[in-house]
C-alpha cells in the first residue's frame, strides 16, 4: 500500500486533533452494511449485539488513503476511519482493551490497543469512493464487504517489521466485539499455561496473532471457527509427530494436497518449537 499523497497525512493529523463524535448503537440491525458491535459496551447487554450503521461510521474523522495493489491492481483511494478514533466513539466498557473483529466466514483478527497504537489499523469504508452497497468495486474480484480493516506500512513504518501483517487484514468484517484479553483470553493464562518459558510464551503470541484468526482454543481462549478443528486436536498433532505438525504449519499442502488451511512459511525451527511447547504445555 503506498500514501501517493502527502495531504492524506496532513489530513489524518488534523483528523487525530478532532475529537470522534459519539456512536449511535442500534438495538436492530437496518441494513446488511450496519456493523455488529458486542462485548463490554454500555448499554449493551451481557451477550447481546448492538448495530453501527454505516453513515454514522461515515461521519467519523476519516482520511483518504491513495494505495497500491490492496483490493485491486493499481492505485486506489480510500476512505478509512482508524480503530483507534473508532475505539474513542465507541462507549467502550470499564476494564476493556481489545477488539476482536469476526468474519462471515469465520475468521477473526485480535488487535489490543498496544498494537493499535503502535500499528495504526484501520477499518475501509470506501474504495474509490463507493462503499459497501457498491462492492465488489470494479476490477475486485471478491468482495471485501462490509467491512474490511487493514494495516499499512506506508501509512504506519512499522508496520513493516510486524510479522502477522496477513492476520491483520481481514475483509467481509462483519463483527466487532470490544473485550478486555485477559477475559477472553484468560484459558490460555491460567492451570498449565499460568508459567511458561519464554519460547512457549513467544509461542503463546504467535497462536493468538495467527492460528487464533481460524482456530478457537480450548475454553477461555477467543479464536475463529474457520478451521472447524477443535484444539484437542490441534494439540494431539502438536504432541504426536512433531516433524508432521513443522512441516504442515510451513506448508498444509505439501502434506494434504486438499489442505484449506493458509501456509505459514515465516517461521523458524524455534519458533515452531516454542508453539509446540506452547500448545501441547496445556494438556499435560
Ligand atoms: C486461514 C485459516 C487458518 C489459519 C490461520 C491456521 N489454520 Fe490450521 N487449519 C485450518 C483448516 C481449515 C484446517 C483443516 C484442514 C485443512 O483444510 O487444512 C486446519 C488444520 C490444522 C491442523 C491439522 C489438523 C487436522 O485435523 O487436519 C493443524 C495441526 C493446524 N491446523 C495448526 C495450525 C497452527 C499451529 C496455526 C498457526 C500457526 C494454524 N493452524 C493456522 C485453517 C487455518
């Protein structure tokens, strides 16, 4: 993604200095384009879902990006909100931290507010200037809608040393759950997982940041449902044959032709090693 235009950073300066407007949360959904929000938001109730309607996200500070080669080849302009002018409109409870995003399909991306601030998220609502009731945009051949939220790093520097960069990006976003992570993660800070090393704790960070956005964990531990495999299973690869578990986290196809699941091919024999550690610690 490039930033073309040196005014779309002088915009979002401006942007960061206007205080966010407060959200309107509906108790019905209007509109196949209205955003699911749930979690710990006042004046939602414990389990319940609240709608954000598109024009209201519309109304927020926004800023128009110039990219290149996201959704389509080529440039292409944006208009995005950050998830942190989001997170300021949003009537997040006390105790509160992190927001998990969910797919149609099931797959999720965890960004805590360290990451916010150090990354820069934010969510699409326009590309070339239409939004969702227009998607897929031409020369898109998926749709990206409603919602889909990325990280740059033309927009943010670091962005480039951030390793989980794909796991961030999701599209077809259609939930957004505000929560504190020690809750919705506590499963996997507690019993067994309460002390590990420091190559299962690194393990620990590369579950929740990838494997999480298609694998739930055992109880306690928010992940997707993509994957469809529940963690026992995972963990009885893990334990099982370790030289199996490597090669298909690296590269599924190679051991499954039909495999779905994404390759990981980033990672080093010690970083599989501390997930390992990480996964199968839990079960013993
Ligand atoms: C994009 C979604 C996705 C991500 C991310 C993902 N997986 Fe998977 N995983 C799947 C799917 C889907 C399957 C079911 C088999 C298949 O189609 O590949 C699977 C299967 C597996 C299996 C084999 C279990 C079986 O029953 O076949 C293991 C082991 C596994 N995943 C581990 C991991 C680990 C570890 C990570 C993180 C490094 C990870 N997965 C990340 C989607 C994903």
């Amino acid at each position: 993604m490039k930033l073309r235009n040196p005014a779309a950073l002088a915009l979002l300066l401006l942007s960061a200095a206007t205080p966010a407007a407060a959200l309107e949360l509906h108790p019905e959904r209007s509109s196949p384009y209205d955003l699911a929000v749930t979690g710990r938001l006042a004046g939602v109730p414990d389990g319940g879902t609240a709608y954000v309607r598109w024009p209201d996200l519309r109304a927020l500070p926004s800023a128009r990006l110039t990219v290149d080669g996201e959704f389509m080849m080529g440039p292409q302009v944006l208009t995005v909100v950050s998830l942190s002018d989001l997170w300021t409109a949003l009537p997040t409870g006390p105790g509160t931290d992190s927001i998990l995003a969910t797919c149609a399909d099931g797959y999720a991306s965890v960004y805590t507010l360290a990451f916010i601030a150090d990354y820069r998220p934010f969510i699409v609502l326009e590309i070339n200037g239409k939004g969702p009731r227009d998607w897929p945009p031409a020369g898109v051949t998926f749709n990206p809608g409603p919602y889909a939220i990325l990280v740059s790093a033309d927009f943010e520097p670091r962005v480039a040393s951030y390793p989980n960069v794909q796991h961030k990006k999701p599209w077809g976003v259609t939930t957004l759950e505000v929560a504190s992570y020690a809750d919705r993660f506590r499963g996997f800070y507690s019993g067994k997982w309460s002390s590990l090393s420091q190559a299962a704790a690194a393990g620990r960070e590369a579950w929740v940041n990838t494997c999480a956005s298609c694998h739930a964990g055992p109880p306690g531990a928010f992940g997707g449902t993509k994957a469809g495999r529940p963690f026992p299973v995972i963990a009885a690869y893990a334990g099982y044959d370790r030289a199996f578990f490597m090669k298909y986290v690296r590269d599924p196809k190679s051991l499954v032709p039909c495999a779905k699941m994404e390759p990981h091919p980033r990672y080093t024999d010690g970083e599989l090693s501390g997930l390992i550690e990480f996964i199968t610690e839990g079960q013993q």
